[in-house]
C-alpha cells in the first residue's frame, strides 16, 4: 500500500516538498515503516541521519503511533523530529 509520510524539521531536507511516498506492506507496523523511511532516505537524502528518524514520533492528524501499531490504511502520516527549547 502507498503511505504518505510528511517531513517536519531536519527531515524537510530529504524532499523538497516535504513529503515522501513509500509503498509499505499491509499489515506491517509503524518500527517497520520507520526502517523502511531510514532505507528511503539512505539512498534519496544521505544527509538525513538514520538516529535522527529513529529517535521520531510518527503521528495521524489525531494521534501518536507507537512502534508496535500497524500502519493505518488510508492515513497521511507526519514524521516529527524531537525538538527540544529553552
């Protein structure tokens, strides 16, 4: 299945429209969309830390998804880099 991922922060640099689409098996779960987006971005966006999107909250426009929920179908996704202020 086709899942759009949105890019915030440091990961905007990997596409320049802030977005990638990866084609991601069914059933699979957000760790294993994770690694699947760190291959992605290896091989379009080397300057993008692979520890960077794995230290990333994956997010529907409703809630957090923890590494064990499935991908949900259907669902444009946002990957939000950690941030930190002062």
């Amino acid at each position: 299945m086709k899942t759009s991922i949105a890019l915030f922060g440091a990961l905007r640099e990997a596409d320049a429209s802030g977005a990638v689409e990866l084609d991601v098996p069914a059933g699979s779960t957000m760790a294993e969309l994770r690694e699947l987006l760190v291959a992605h971005l290896a091989a379009q966006a080397p300057q993008v830390s692979a520890g960077l999107v794995r230290r990333c909250a994956f997010a529907t426009d409703e809630e957090i998804l923890h590494n064990h929920r499935e991908v949900p179908v259907g669902v444009a996704l946002a990957v939000l880099p950690p941030v930190s202020g002062g």
